[in-house]
C-alpha cells in the first residue's frame, strides 16, 4: 500500500513545482500565495513587460490549448493577476507559479504586459508544501 503525505498544503490546494538549477525540487502551495497576495502581504499588483518574460515553451506539454483558446475567447479572466516566484538575487523573476495559460494568450494577442504579484525570494519558503509518496 502507498499512502500520501501531503504537509505545508491540503488536498483541496493548488500547488506549483519545479526543478530549481541545483536539481531540488520545490512545491509552492499556490492557493495559500493567493490568499496572502490579495490580503497585500506582497505589495502592490508588478506590471511585468511581455518582453521580460520567456516566451511560451509548448513542447513540454505543460499548456492546455483548449484552455488558452478559452481564455482569449474569454479576455476578462487576463485582469486575474498571476503569482510569481521573486529571483534569489531579488532581480526579476524566477518563474511564474499561477499563471502560464494566461500568460501564454497575451502572447499570442500581443499584449504588451502581464500583472504578477511577486512573492520575495525571503519569504517562499513559508509558502512552500511537500507532497511524498510513503510505500508501506
């Protein structure tokens, strides 16, 4: 039997991970970052120019099209701010954790800027969460 174990997070919370460049992986919990974005723990909304920003990787398989052809077809959903993830060094972004489907159709629309709350590098680690398979 193989039981879950799921801490900084519940079952019901968005979360976010990735490979960090010295190979360890990083969950953030992405609905306890909203939560604290919209009560200003981060400061105000960051109006990101599209050109700062990598341009979408489709061969990864990460992105839904339906879902991004949903979105332009429904442009109010692109005034929702993402999340992101601050840089170590505090200059720029690490990666965007909530976001990458509407990032992706202001792509493909041309817009000139994206909205992101930017969570510091200091402080993601209080919205980290571990997900681990336990075989027992």
């Amino acid at each position: 039997m193989t039981t879950i174990k799921i801490s900084g997070a519940t079952i019901n919370d968005m979360t976010f991970s990735i490979v960090l460049d010295g190979g360890e992986e990083v969950t953030w919990n992405v609905s306890k970052i909203r939560k604290a974005a919209e009560r200003g723990y981060f400061g105000p909304i960051v109006r990101v120019p599209m050109e700062c920003l990598p341009p979408p990787d489709y061969s990864t398989g990460n992105l839904e099209l339906d879902r991004i052809a949903w979105i332009k077809d429904h442009p109010k959903v692109l005034h929702e701010p993402g999340l992101a993830i601050g840089a170590p060094d505090d200059d720029g972004i690490l990666c965007t954790c909530d976001g990458n489907h509407r990032i992706t159709a202001l792509w493909e629309m041309k817009a000139p800027h994206f909205d992101v709350w930017i969570v510091p590098w200091r402080v993601q680690h209080r919205f980290r969460a571990k997900i681990e398979l336990i075989k027992g």
